[in-house]
C-alpha cells in the first residue's frame, strides 16, 4: 500500500463524517507523524510505499477515527502556542480561543507575577505562561486527578515548573495571594449539547465542557469570591466566557465593584474578560 492509496481509502471511509479540509488535515497530521516527514514534503511523498509497521498505524488511526474519536486523542498529542501537548480523553482538547487568551495575558508586564491558573486540565495555559514567564511562578489547580497527571507530564515535556493542586475551587481555601487569575472554566451549558458534535460530546471529559443551565456562571461567581480573599490588591482577573452570558457575567463583576473590560476573539465575538481589583 502507497501512501496514496492509504488516503483514498481514508477519504472513501470517512467522507460521510468530515468536511475535505478536515480530512486533508487529518491525512497530514498522520503522515507528519508516522513518517516523519514534513508537511511541505507529504505531496511528493505519495508513492512511497508504507511498511508493515506504517500500515497498522494507519489503519488502526482510521478505525478510531471512524468512531468519530478525535485526530488529537489518536496521535495522543496536539499543539498549542508552539508548543506539544499530550493530551487524552481526561482532559479537554486546547482551543485556538484559549491561544487568544494566553496571548492577550502576554501583552501585560505579568513576569515575575505569582500567577494561578483555575481548572487547568492539560496545563496548556499555565505551561505556556510559565514557558513565556520565565520569572512568574505559576500554581494550577484542578479537581481531576487524571488532568493533572497529564498536566505534570506537559510541564516535564516542556521544560517548565509549575506547581500543580489537585482541588475542588468550591473547596479550595489558601493562605496565599496571587498577583493573577486565570480560567477558563466550564461554561457550555448541558442544552446546547444537541448542537455538538460526536466527537465532542463521545470523547472529551463532560466535568471540562459543561455547567448546569440554572447555573450558567457559577465558577466565575466562585473565582470571584476566591479572588476577594486570594487576589492581591490590584490583582488580576483573566477569564474565557460563553458569550452567550458575557451581559449576565459583566452585572455580576459590577456587582463585585471589579473594573473590567471585554475583549472579542478572532470572530468578533465576546470571549475574554479582564477585571481589576
């Protein structure tokens, strides 16, 4: 089998679940990674004639891949601000959102700052504070013992410290005051999930993804109550929301006397929430 005939019987077997730019995408991620060739170079590489060991990795990626599992949990890894991520089913695959919001963080002065990041599931935006802050000492917390098995295994891939809690925020009490927070909590409400998408909703960890329609905002009401004690004076507050709640959430910061402002993401809409104490 040529690598060719690996990608007809790719796009033969799996057309009725993905779009032609998905599964080109797909197509190359598997080659990248099984053949170790760059992806400038996987069109010339099409008659190459795949190995025994090539062609069960292919196949047993495209029998997962036919449950609708996603391309990332299959390779076992994924990328986030330039960086690996390991990732599987425990925690919630990195979003091109949550790159916005390290990126808009890394327009502050925050290096040196005691930063801690809230729910953090694979550690993608503590790690990537702590890659780009080399001076900020970063805490992460979750209330999954799995996430944070992955987290501190990207920590090591990384090259980075991070000091990783396992905790309930509900519960968690601390002596300590941060000069940041940071989550990125869940915030898919539990009736939108007929709108989502099989892989979505058979494969990434429901604790990560949603919240109960009667009580849209209530990590982000539990953060702000945490920060009341846990926040330095002038600390920040850093959160990615549904903007279906951003009117809602921005009565409740009012309400907090926090000052705020809404930042959009790359489609023009209310996604992040900086607030001040």
């Amino acid at each position: 089998m040529t690598l060719q005939d690996f990608k007809l019987k790719m796009i033969s077997e799996l057309s009725s679940i993905y779009e032609m730019d998905e599964l080109n995408s797909i197509f190359n991620l598997l080659s990248e990674d099984s053949l170790k060739i760059p992806r400038s170079k996987i069109l010339l590489a099409n008659e190459i004639d795949l190995n025994k060991s090539n062609q069960t990795f292919f196949q047993s990626a495209l029998e997962r891949l036919k449950t609708h599992e996603p391309i990332q949990y299959v390779l076992g890894k994924t990328s986030f601000m330039d960086m690996e991520f390991k990732v599987n089913s425990s925690v919630l695959i990195p979003r091109p959102e949550t790159e916005e919001l390290v990126r808009l963080m890394l327009k502050e002065d925050l290096d040196g700052k005691n930063i801690l990041d809230i729910g953090t599931g694979s550690g993608c935006i503590a790690i990537s504070l702590a890659k780009n802050l080399p001076n900020a000492k970063v805490t992460a917390i979750d209330i999954s013992k799995d996430a944070l098995e992955v987290a501190k295994e990207n920590a090591k891939l990384n090259n980075v410290e991070v000091n990783f809690i396992n905790a309930d925020i509900f519960k968690y009490k601390s002596h300590k005051k941060y000069d940041v927070i940071v989550s990125n909590p869940p915030y898919v409400l539990e009736s939108e999930k007929i709108i989502m998408k099989q892989n979505v909703l058979d494969f990434e960890p429901d604790l990560a993804l949603f919240v109960d329609d009667n009580e849209p905002l209530k990590y982000y009401l539990e953060i702000i109550n945490f920060s009341k004690y846990g926040l330095k004076s002038k600390g920040m507050i850093y959160f990615e929301i549904n903007k279906r709640f951003s009117s809602e959430l921005k009565t409740e910061l009012l309400n907090s006397k926090l000052n705020f402002s809404v930042k959009k993401d790359f489609a023009g809409f209310p996604r992040f929430i900086k607030a001040k104490h």
